[in-house]
C-alpha cells in the first residue's frame, strides 16, 4: 500500500507541485521535502520562496534546501538517515550524485516532461512545441549518472493542440505527470513494473533555453517561427527589431501571401511579414519596448506602419 512506502521527494517549479500533492493525497510518507534555496527577485530583490517550497509549507511538510548536494556531507547524513524506500525526482535543477542513487531500493524515479528519448534536457516543453510535434508526453525513469538517460518505466502520451504554447501545455503535463508517477511508484513497490533502456540512437536533446533562441530568423518558414514562438513562451519569446527598438511578437499566424522575407505588407487592418521558403507570417500581437502589449490594427494605425518596412533593423 501506498501509505507504508517511504519517499523523499526533490522538486523547484511549478510544474513540480501537482506530483508532490498527488503523492500526499496517495497516502505515501513524505519525511522531506528538498528544493532549492529561496531567491532573489524583483526590484527590492526579495528572497521568494520556490512553488515547491510554498506548496510544502502549506502541507505542512518538512523542508530541506541545501545550496549544495553533491559533497554535501551534512545533507547526506539527513537523507541517509530517513531511509527512503524511493527518491521522487521532478524539476528539481540539481544533478542528483552517485551517493543519492545508492541510498533509496526503488531508486531516483525523475517524472520528465516528453516521451524519451525524445527530447532529453532542461526544456523538453518548450523544444517539442518549437519543433512542431502534434503530441508528446511525460516519462517516468530511473535516474543513472547520464543526461536524462536512465531506464524508461511508464510512459503516458498527450496531444499538443495548434494553439498550445509552453504556459498551456505544461499545466496538463504535470498533472498526467503526477498521475503517472503515483502508478509508477505503486507498480515498483509489487513488482509490476520492468524497467526498460532507452534506444540511444533515437535520442534528441532540449537544451537549456538561451536569449538568443527568441530572436526571429525570417529566413525560417512562417510554420516553423510560429512553432518557435508559441514554445519558447513566456521566455525568450520571440523578438525582433522595427525601426531600431526590440518587437516583442506574441502572437501570429501562418499566411497564404507571398511577401519578401523580412518585409512588411499590410492588408487593411493585416499585417504581414515576409519569411523564408515564400512563406508569410501574419502578425496578430506584438509589443515595441517599453510600451504595452497591442493587436495589429492598433499598431499599424499608432505607428503608421509602411508598405515595404523591415523587421530586423
């Protein structure tokens, strides 16, 4: 039964929290909670506690969060010391050390946000979304010293619907997530589940997101920058330059027009903007720094846009 297995569960974000309740409304023994430390943020730089930790709190759940884990000897003992049956991985940003897979029988289960091997990294969400999958999914695995490489033991898929963005589609994915690792956890306790290794040969990577992958290449297909818009949401978008100043773009759609690639068009109240492959982008949202978000008619008329202008100067 689920109230006699022990676990530790690791976890920082938001997509993290869903899987720490489920296992509490499970009836599993959570002796500790680990996250990051609290940060930083905003202007006063206030120190904000992580999604998980403020979860943990409300839970009443007991905290760890070590700066450090890997020679951590402090925490080592305290984890050591609880005994747990299974360590529960998700989204934690830590590289979980040799000494921490040895401790718990059941292992470092990690729930991963895509069906791997596919997408293995820190942004699985937003690169399948950028890469113009029509579905994905969550994986539970046992961690092993590689990236994202470990044995696969329950897999569920999910449709990426035409309009998803990141924001969208990782709410459904933790919450199948959480759903998945209650049964992965539950089948690794009666020995129901078999482990099985990953087939390395069909491996792709989502690598950290940086700044530089929000800026628009027009030479890309109008398909192709839409997808990459709608996953690199919220952050880092997808932007470019009009009239020297950032343009934030937030949303927009293929079209069937021809336009230059990089230029503008304008079609009453439409805004177009050529790319590559003879493809066109119909811009719907967008933002110049520093002002508000605005649609395409507003902004065509506020800055009385040209025929023929360029994005990206």
């Amino acid at each position: 039964m689920a109230q006699s297995l022990n676990v530790v569960f690791c976890g920082t974000p938001y997509f993290a929290v869903p899987t720490l309740e489920r296992l509490v409304e499970a009836g599993f023994k959570l002796p500790l909670v680990v996250t990051q430390p609290d940060r930083p943020r905003g202007r006063g730089l206030e120190l904000i506690p992580p999604p998980v930790k403020q979860r943990a709190v409300e839970l009443s759940l007991p905290i760890a969060q070590p700066e450090r884990i890997k020679n951590n000897e402090e925490f080592k003992t305290q984890l050591t010391a609880l005994k747990p049956e299974a360590i529960v991985v998700v989204g934690y940003g830590r590289v979980i050390p040799q000494w921490m897979l040895d401790i718990p029988p059941l292992g470092n289960i990690n729930l991963h946000a895509s069906l791997l091997p596919k997408y293995r990294g820190a942004a699985p969400i937003q690169w399948a979304i950028a890469s113009g999958e029509t579905f994905t999914g969550v994986t539970t695995m046992k961690i092993d010293a590689g990236l994202d490489t470990g044995d696969i033991l329950l897999q569920k898929e999910l449709p990426i619907a035409a309009t998803d963005t990141a924001e969208t589609l990782a709410p459904r994915l933790a919450v199948v997530g959480a759903d998945l690792m209650v049964e992965t956890l539950l089948g690794s306790q009666d020995g129901d589940i078999h482990p099985r290794p990953q087939d390395h040969s069909r491996a792709t990577l989502a690598p950290i997101l940086r700044k530089e992958d929000g800026l628009i290449d027009f030479s890309r297909p109008a398909a192709e920058i839409v997808n990459r818009l709608r996953g690199f949401q919220p952050w880092p978008g997808a932007y470019t330059k009009f009239r020297g100043k950032n343009l934030h773009l937030w949303k927009a759609a293929v079209s069937e027009e021809y336009v230059p690639s990089a230029e503008l068009k304008l079609h009453g109240d439409r805004l177009l903007a050529g790319c590559g492959q003879n493809t066109a982008l119909e811009i719907l949202e967008l933002q110049v720094e520093g002002k508000r978000r605005t649609f395409a008619p507003d902004f065509i008329r506020g800055y009385r846009v040209r025929p023929g202008e360029k994005l990206g100067a």
